[in-house]
C-alpha cells in the first residue's frame, strides 16, 4: 500500500480507502461488512468513509460496530463523517444544512454511531447557501479546539467557496479545511484538474476523491444496458442513473469498450485501470472506493500494480480515446 499526505497536513492516509454509500446499510450487511474491512486493513487501508445521510445513519452504525469488533488500535484508522443532508427523510430546517447548530448536533451524532471519541476527518457534505460560510469555519473551528474533529473539510464546493473559508480562517485565526472530497474520473475531471487547480498551490488543498468507476459505468457492466440487479435500476437512484449515463450514454459507453482494450493489452481490468488512472494524479490524496462484496474489493485493491504500468505513452492514448480521436 501506498500512503500518500492529505494535502499539506501531516496526516498520511492510504491512497485507496474504502467508502460506505450505498453499500452499508442497504446492499452490505454487518458480516459482510466485516470481511472487507478486515481484508482492506490486511491489505493497508487506514481510511474509512461515511456521512451522516449514508443509509440515514445505518451505514455509520455498521461501521462502528464493525470497527468496535475487530478491535484495531485506535491510532491506526481514520473514519470520516459529512454534515449537511442530515439523517432523515423530511428533515426539519435545524436538521439539515451547515448551521452551527447542526454541524455540532450532527458530530455528537455521528460519535456516537460510530462509537469513537473524535472524527479524523469531518466534511462539510455541500456548501450551503443560507449560512455564512464564516459560521461554518468558526463552528468547525470549535469542534477541532475541542478535539472532536482533527481536520475538517469540504465536498463538492466550488473553488471560490472554499478559497474564502480559508482567507476567514487566516483573517481571524482559526483552522482552515484541510481536504475536499470531489468526484474525480475518467468522465469527470474539471472540476479536479482545472478548476481546483490554484487551490493545491496556494492553500495545500488535499482530495478524497468518490466514485472513481463513475458509479459501475467504467467497469464495463452498463455496455450492454442496465443489469436487473444493479443499484441503476432504483428508483431512489434515477437521479444517480442519469448522471452516470444522461444524453451522453452512446460517447460514454464507445469510450469505455476502447478503453477495455487498453486495460486488456496491459494484462487487466477496466476498474483497475480506471482507479490507477486516478491515482497518477499527484493531487490526489486517496481514492474512495465501494464494494459490496471482498471479491470486489480485492479487485479493486489490484489498481495499485496497475499504476506503473501507464506510462505516459499509455496515458496519451487514454487522453486520445477520451477526446473521441
């Protein structure tokens, strides 16, 4: 395992780590649970992934659980928590969003489901556009002074917001965020590669970055449609199935089936060589994966032979296929 800085901290995570949306709590259930983390913390992995919405609070109660059982010692694991959608479905306005009030009920919380002391990493799910984002730092602020939180941070803000989290925190003197947890893949690269880019410089932004097989879609198992059992097919998730396929299904799907010859010639998998390609960026801290069951896992874990084998012939080809040349 590879164990790469979060951004300019001092914190090492390991550069694949395991996440528990959609999975815990739904598709995994508590012994299954089990067995990945303990082949993913064999296997190196010292980040685990949750929030307050995966599972409306299930998927941090497995987790706990699970992480109380196998008994590890505290100082060899981080678990992550996110503050915004809240934890139920019709949420009242003081349970969701990134209000003090909430972002400190929503820590007591997800202590409590997961069954530790302090957070490693507490992220802010979403910006949130009815509350200063002054209050959001100096409410992260607190929990960090109070050892809660060891570092805080984003998902999916834009560039402007989280620049100006950290210029309060510099003008007043309090803890800055220290990581984003943006989408990062082969079809999903923006905001990662350019609109970011000004932030690793200046601020020593890191990245966790989620759904790096763009949600199955680079794995090759949508060629051909949509399988019965896929998570695609939900009704909760067709907002999901139209951001993995949308208006650009046939371009996405053409790209995928020349992008398995890639992975074939070198000997591989298409999900391999899509979290590989991932990992060749330097500004990415880990990369988040899911499984719902080892054997996955242990695929995916497989990635890290895979990087050395793109070399910058191979990622020029890769570049070629996905402009449509």
């Amino acid at each position: 395992m590879e164990y790469r800085r979060l951004g300019r901290s001092g914190l090492k995570l390991s550069c694949l780590s395991l996440g528990s949306w959609v999975t815990f709590g739904q598709q995994v259930d508590k012994s299954a649970a089990q067995n990945m983390l303990a082949h993913a913390y064999d296997a190196g992995v010292n980040f685990f992934d949750s929030a307050e919405s995966y599972g409306r609070g299930a998927a941090e109660e497995i987790l706990g659980e699970v992480l109380g059982r196998l008994g590890w010692p505290r100082d060899t694991w981080c678990v992550s928590s996110k503050v915004y959608f809240g934890r139920v479905s019709e949420p009242t306005p003081t349970q969701r969003g990134l209000s003090r009030k909430h972002i400190v009920e929503a820590c007591h919380q997800a202590l409590r489901r997961l069954k530790v002391d302090y957070l490693d990493l507490y992220f802010c799910h979403r910006p949130d556009p009815d509350t200063p984002i002054e209050e959001t730092v100096r409410s992260m602020d607190e929990l960090v002074r109070q050892g809660k939180v060891l570092y805080w941070g984003t998902s999916e803000w834009p560039a402007e917001a989280i620049a100006e989290a950290f210029h309060i925190a510099r003008e007043h003197h309090l803890t800055p965020p220290t990581m984003e947890q943006p989408e990062y893949n082969l079809f999903a690269r923006e905001r990662v590669e350019r609109e970011y880019a000004p932030l690793y410089f200046e601020f020593g932004l890191g990245t966790t970055i989620w759904s790096p097989l763009k949600s199955g879609l680079l794995t090759g198992k949508y060629n051909e449609g949509i399988p019965d059992d896929s998570r695609l097919n939900l009704a909760s998730f067709a907002w999901l199935r139209e951001s993995v396929l949308g208006p650009e299904a046939d371009a996405r799907i053409a790209a995928v089936r020349k992008l398995a010859a890639v992975a074939s010639r070198l000997d591989t998998g298409m999900a391999q060589l899509a979290i590989a390609w991932c990992l060749k960026n330097p500004h990415v801290s880990t990369v988040i994966t899911g499984a719902s069951r080892v054997e996955q896992l242990r695929e995916n874990l497989r990635a890290l032979d895979v990087v050395p084998l793109l070399t910058g012939e191979v990622m020029q080809e890769i570049e070629w296929i996905l402009q449509g040349r």
